[in-house]
C-alpha cells in the first residue's frame, strides 16, 4: 500500500547558508501515529511548514496521497490539518463560528453535523456559542485541533500539541489523539515531551541537525536498543567490589549498598545467572533484585549524544 505521505531526499536551505534539513527521506502510512523528536533547531518544525506547503523546499519532493505539495498544491493542502504550536484564535469569535469559518476556507459547505460531531468528540459542544477568548488553555488547543479536522483531512500536524498544557491535560490530550486515529486520521506529532511519545506513538523519528537519524517502530527500537539495568540490594556494605566481579563492570554504591548491573536487553547471555553465581562465591548476600528497562528517553539521549 503507498504510503499516504512520501518524503524524497528533501532539503532546505536559506540564503544565509544554514542547512535546515539534509536529505530528509520518510514515508508516513496512512492511520499510523508518527512521532517526531528533536532537540530545539532540529528541523521538525522546518519539516513539517514544507508538508503543509507553508514553506518551499529547496530540493527534494513531498507528495500527500500521490499529490505534490508544491505542483499539486490545492489537492495536497485539501488533505492536510495542522495544529500549530502557538494559540492564535480570533478573540471575539464563537468556537463554533471559527470552526465553520475554516470550512469555508477550504471551499466546503456548511455541515452543521459534521461540526457538531467533532467539537463532541474533543469535549466542546456545550461550549460552542462561548468565544474562545472565554475558553482555558486546554480548551483553546482542542478548538485548534477541532479546527484543523474541520475540513476533514486524512492527515493532520500536531505541532507540541501538549506545550505549556498541565499534566491532566496532557493525558486527556493523548485520549484525543488515541480517538482520532481510531476514526482514520494520520497523525504526526513533535514534542519535547518523550513520555508522550512513549504514550501514544507507533513509530518514532529521531531528528537532529537537520538530518533524520531513524525511523523506527516504538517497540522494535526500545528492544533493539535499550538496556536493561538489574539493581541489586545487599545485606551488607562491602568496602569495595571484589576483583572476581571485575568483568561484570558493576556499579556499587555505598549509600544504599547497592550493586547495579547493565546488560542488552536483547542480548542472548544476559550474564545473569553466572553473575549470581559468583556473587554467592564471593560470600556476597543479597537483599533484594529488581530491574529496570531503558526507557524511550534514556535511548533519544544517547542517540542525540553520540551524534553531537
């Protein structure tokens, strides 16, 4: 199946020199949550004003269900929602008069159910006749998510959906973009939250200079590159690892007489059972085992470090 955005050695660069985007090759599938993750700079941001046709590429091509974002402008944009990071809504305007204004920018017809539905789904009907200046911050996102669905596009942008929103907002905002993909909708995201991505995405991009250093499964990547790290309690503090431990490369500290253990979490010989082994050798008694899996974050930073 072709995928319902297609990204082709896509680059940017301005006048003054600076390379925002290196190459850039991608291909997004149609209901599948996208997330991409970057430092401040990276390029997410420059990525997607190019999809959207906000922004012209230097070279390369973007096409959104087979048609151009620069030839095929109109068909591609059609397609298209985008929910910028910065709240910029008319201040006097009903939520629902800003919805049917979007509509009519794309050349649709008033569907006064089609409206309804949506500001049901994202928890705003009951205040449909109130202006958005009236509204919460939570609120405002979701009128500008219910804005950009409005002409009902295949695929929609969420660009730090979640930016400045509190912790209960965010997950409710993860409800939001749980149901949409539910009811079809392609959905990219960046964010400097990696717990949101962890939360909600199935694939993951990582993005750094310009350059899109992978596109992975979620899953695929926290198992193909994370590690495990077993943290051992003794019952007693040593003054020092004994040297017959040495090739394990533990960790030891005497605060809380602790040993820690790092091993591949995909790896064929964990080390594990010969570890306890020579540890019982060692006259060594333990208090307690628990291990703790390398989470989306740990990985986004040593993917970003290694390549700084």
């Amino acid at each position: 199946m072709s995928p319902i955005v297609s990204i082709e050695n896509l680059s940017k660069r301005y006048d003054s020199g600076f390379e925002a985007l290196k190459s850039v090759n991608l291909a997004i599938q149609e209901g599948e949550i996208l997330a991409l993750l970057g430092p401040n700079g990276a390029g997410k941001t420059t990525l997607i004003s190019i999809i959207c046709g906000l922004v012209n590429p230097s070279s390369g091509s973007v096409k959104v269900g087979g048609f151009d974002v620069v030839k095929d402008f109109r068909q591609a944009r059609s397609l298209i929602g985008l929910v910028p990071q910065e709240i910029a809504l008319e201040p006097f305007q009903t939520v629902y008069d800003a919805l049917r204004f979007t509509r009519g920018l794309f050349g649709k017809r008033h569907d006064a159910g089609l409206l309804k539905s949506i500001l049901e789904k994202l928890s705003l009907w009951d205040k449909k006749d109130a202006k958005t200046m009236e509204l919460s911050g939570g609120m405002k996102r979701r009128v500008l998510i219910a804005k950009a669905l409005c002409h009902e596009p295949r695929v929609l942008f969420l660009d730090e959906p979640t930016a400045g929103v509190d912790v209960e907002l965010r997950k409710e905002m993860w409800e939001v973009v749980r149901q949409l993909k539910e009811d079809g909708v392609t959905i990219i995201l960046t964010t400097h939250y990696i717990d949101e991505a962890e939360a909600i995405a199935d694939r993951v991009g990582v993005i750094r200079g310009g350059e899109l250093l992978l596109v992975e499964k979620k899953e695929a990547l926290m198992q193909r590159m994370g590690q495990r790290q077993m943290r051992i309690e003794l019952m007693a503090p040593l003054e020092a690892v004994p040297p017959a431990l040495a090739r394990y490369n533990l960790d030891y500290s005497a605060d809380d007489q602790t040993l820690t253990y790092s091993y591949e979490a995909n790896g064929e010989r964990t080390g594990i059972a010969s570890l306890f082994a020579d540890l019982s050798a060692a006259g060594i008694i333990l208090r307690d085992v628990e291990t703790r899996q390398s989470s989306l974050e740990d990985i986004f930073v040593g993917l970003v470090e290694d390549k700084s």
